[in-house]
C-alpha cells in the first residue's frame, strides 16, 4: 500500500525537496566541489612531515660552528692541565692547514712526540673529516701552565680562527694564565 503525499518520487542519489545537500569543507553549492576530510587530514600530514624535516634541519646549522671551537678548546685545556700534571715536560696542540694534534716538548713536528688528542682515534685530527678549517698554530704550555706559542713565551693574547658551515669563530689564548674564553 502506497501513500500519496503529494511530491514526487525524487531520482536515487539526489535530495528530497526541502532537504540539505550535504556540504564539504570549502565547497560551493555544486556538487563535487571542495575537498573532503581524508584530503585536508592527508595535506595536513605532508605539511607536517615538511615542517618538521625542514626546521630539525635549520636546528642542526649553526651547530657544527660551535662544537668544533669547544674540541679545540677542550683539547687545549687538557694539554694545559697535562703539562701542569706531568711537571716537567710541555704539552702543546698545533695545527696545519689539515690537520690537527697534541704533542709533548716544545717541537710538533717530532711525530713521535704526537699523541691522540681526547675522544679521537687518530693522532692528527683531519679538518676535512671535521669539516673545518684553522689558521695554522703552535701553542704549548710549561710545567705551570704558561702559554707559548712557535715564537716563544706569549706576550700579548694570541688568536686562531675556526670556520666550520659558513661561519668563522676566533679563540684567544690570554698571556701567564692560557686561559682560553
């Protein structure tokens, strides 16, 4: 039993007059238009993804700069203190246009006077390898921790420069105390 209620049947898969279509996010009236959900979640995702690649990259520049002025530094400082421990015998760091390394006594070029620094498995420290380079330099430090540089006892601040990623960095060695800021 059928009954009339004075509209007509609508065709499948279109609305009954007097119902709303249903909408999608950003959608005119015309069916189709817009996007939908699964479409604004999967952009949303891929930007997301983008983002992140795209700022963890930006985060590690910058870094590289700093790390390599600290190993210098650090190296510095511990054949200061080495030479302080050992008593008599100077401790020293130099550096050439590729390398890098400690030494003991006042001549860095005896290779059997060169040990491996801290943390590296090498003797010389390869700035390539670091991705750095230097200004080329002697310093070492007698039994009381005194700087000296290939010229003898420092009179006045000596400084060396370290690039890495774009960027320069001086370190200074201070005359009497080596201290290095």
């Amino acid at each position: 039993m059928h009954h009339h209620t004075g509209q007509e049947p609508q065709p499948h898969g279109r609305p009954k007059t007097g119902q709303r279509t249903p909408q999608y996010f950003g959608a005119s009236s015309a069916p189709g238009a817009g996007f939908t959900l699964i479409e604004i979640i999967c952009v949303i995702v891929i930007l997301g993804i983008m983002a992140t690649a795209i700022s963890s990259r930006s985060t590690s520049m910058g870094v590289i700069l700093p790390t390599r002025v600290e190993e210098v530094r650090s190296a510095l400082r511990a054949m200061q203190l080495r030479a302080i421990k050992e008593n008599n015998i100077e401790w020293g760091v130099s550096a050439s246009s590729t390398a890098y390394w400690a030494f003991n006594g006042t001549d860095p070029t005896v290779t059997t006077a060169q040990v491996p620094l801290l943390n590296e498995s090498t003797v010389q420290v390869s700035l390539a390898a670091k991705g750095m380079t230097i200004t080329p330099f002697t310093w070492y430090f007698d039994r009381n921790g005194v700087p000296y540089n290939a010229s003898g006892k420092l009179a006045a601040p000596d400084t060396i420069t370290i690039t890495a990623d774009g960027q320069s960095q001086t370190l200074t060695l201070t005359p009497i105390t080596g201290y290095i800021p």
